[in-house]
C-alpha cells in the first residue's frame, strides 16, 4: 500500500522540528524524520489507526502519536493514499493550533 502523503504544511514543520531538535543532536533529528516516514508507511496501510478527536478535529482527522517522540501525526483518512496534514508537538496548545481544521 502506498504510505500517507505529507501536506507541504505538515512537511514545513517536521523539517522545522528536525532543524530544532539538530542543534543539539543531529542524530535524533535524522531519527525523527525516520519516525515520520515510518509513521506515513503505517498511516498508508492502516488508515483508521489513528484515533478521532472531536474535541480538537471533526472527522475525517485522525491522531497518531509518534513513537519516541513529543510529536503527534494529524492526518485525514478520507482520501486514499490519507493526508498527513499537520505534525505538532504535544506540549503545545493542539485546540488553538489545530482550529483551522474545523
């Protein structure tokens, strides 16, 4: 099966987030791209993996944390191969930053 498309947003901030996490380890940034391309393999194959939350997003969004790290996967499971849409750190405020998807 063919594995999730990244949206060129989501794409903007896993390659912001690997630059951050570069600074002071190169080798974790290049981990988490890894767990990025693996998590859009897994999407691709299982779409409904992921988990809705109304509370943040109205289907067709799903979540999937990925392993290893503060990051969440939102993807739209409507659309095949699924769209990752957005890749956000858990910390941060998820209802303010994910409204546009309402």
């Amino acid at each position: 099966m063919t594995p999730a498309r990244i949206a060129p947003r989501a794409r903007r901030e896993a390659v912001e987030a690997a630059r951050w996490i570069a600074r002071d380890n190169p080798a974790a940034a290049r981990s988490l791209q890894e767990a990025i391309e693996a998590a859009a393999g897994r999407i691709g194959r299982y779409p409904r993996i992921g988990v809705r939350r109304p509370d943040l997003a109205p289907a067709p969004y799903r979540f999937v944390q990925l392993i290893g790290y503060p990051y969440i996967v939102v993807y739209a499971d409507d659309r095949v191969p699924p769209v990752i849409v957005r890749i956000v750190h858990a910390a941060r405020d998820l209802r303010r930053l994910l409204r546009d998807l309402n």
